[in-house]
C-alpha cells in the first residue's frame, strides 16, 4: 500500500493562458485513477496559489456569462468538492491589498466539506517538501 | 500619429510603452492587463498607469476576472467590445498589440 503526493503550484494568473487552470483539471484528474492502482494505493492532490497565482481565487469570476467558459473559481470549487487541499499564499494576498472576503474559500453550493485555507509561504513550502512530485503552472 | 496599444499582460518584459511618442496615446487594458487597472502591489497602483494616455479597460475581461466597475482606477474608463471597435475607427489611426 502506498500514497503518491501530487502538488500542484499555481503562480500564473487566470485566463491569458489555460496553464493555470490546467493546473486545477490535472489536480481533479489524479482522483480518478484508482482503476489504474493496486488496492490500497492512493494517489493524493494538493494545490497551492502563490505570487501572481493567487489572482485566480479571486471570487465572483464571470467567465461563464461573458465568454461561455467555466470560470478558474468553479473549478476551485471542484477542488474542494474532492476534498483536495488547497493552499492559498497568504503573504502574496495581502500584496494584492486582498484578503479571505476577496477569495473563494468554500462550496458549500455544491456540498463540500471542505475549505481554501490562507497560510503563511512556510506552511506552502512544507507541503511541497512532503510531495512526491511537484508540478509549477 | 495617433495610437492605440493593447495591453493583454500583467507582467511585461518590453518597454515598448517608454520608446513610442505619439502624439496621442490611448491604452486599452484587455485580458490580464486588466490587472493594472484593478491591482495594487504593496499599496501601489500599476506603473502602467503612469503614462500620458487615455486609459481604457474591457468590461467582459474585467467581469471575467470577478471585478467590477468599482474596483477599476480612477484613470481607467470601463468600455465594451463595441466601444473598442468605436475607438479604433474614430479616434485612432493606428493600433498595437503588445
């Protein structure tokens, strides 16, 4: 029985490019894998927003109604969905002039249980020392 | 000559802006540079902002992007897709993507 650490780290903005939001969908993707494992391996997910990155928690993302693309916020809500960890760099916020009330944090629309949680780079830092594999968007 | 540049990053490596001389210059914020509209760095507005230019930002990039009319500097004018179209063939000769 073994886990594989997945982490993903997001330090783009949204939309220019799909690289960020790809970072989400690869992150959402690893939980459907069990088919390929033996029993009792897992493979786990965590997402991290850092610098110019954590611009694509921003809330109340309108990509859906402007340009018919499911906004980078849903699938953050996704994320949580799945229970995936999801780390946003709280330094970087408070560079942005934004805080918690600015970001999504949670989906409780779509009955997740869990939360975006807002932690220091160290707490980010740590959490890429324990992945098995690190992937940057 | 009078130009319009679109700005379509928040980060940029060029300082295309610096070297042109137009005798007018108009700055339409699209995509991620919608971000220097609406983003401050340590307090600061984006150096972006501090040209001789009219200021102009894409309201669907910006909604897209979870911001508002609201948030936008008070040097930048919200316009649509159809004032951008407007500004091209009335007010400026030439434009440039950078």
């Amino acid at each position: 029985m073994a886990t594989t650490k997945l982490g993903f780290v997001v330090q783009r903005p949204p939309y220019k490019s799909e690289n960020p939001k790809l970072a989400l969908t690869h992150a959402i993707a690893s939980q459907s894998v069990e088919i390929y494992l033996e029993d009792g391996d897992l493979v786990t997910a965590d997402i991290a927003f850092v610098g110019d990155g954590v611009l694509n928690c921003k809330k109340d993302q309108k990509a859906l109604e402007t340009y018919g693309l499911s906004s980078t916020e849903s699938h953050i809500k996704m994320s949580l969905l799945l229970d995936l960890n999801v780390l946003v760099c709280k330094e970087d916020l408070e560079k942005f002039g934004m805080t918690e009330n600015d970001i999504v944090i949670d989906a409780e629309e779509f009955g997740a249980e869990v939360e975006v949680k807002v932690v220091p780079f160290d707490e980010i830092s740590k959490m890429m020392e324990e992945m098995n594999h690190l992937l940057f968007f | 000559m009078k130009l319009v540049a679109f700005v379509s990053d928040y980060r940029m490596s060029v300082d295309t802006l610096d070297r042109l001389k137009p005798e007018k210059l108009g700055i339409i914020l699209v995509q991620n540079g919608v971000y220097h509209a609406t983003t401050k760095e340590n307090g600061n507005p984006s150096s972006l902002l501090n040209y001789s230019a009219d200021y102009f930002v894409l309201q669907e990039d910006l909604e897209t992007r979870g911001y508002t009319s609201s948030d936008v500097d008070g040097k930048v004018k919200v316009i649509s897709l159809g004032d951008v179209v407007d500004l091209i063939f009335n007010d400026y000769e030439k434009t440039a993507w950078l």
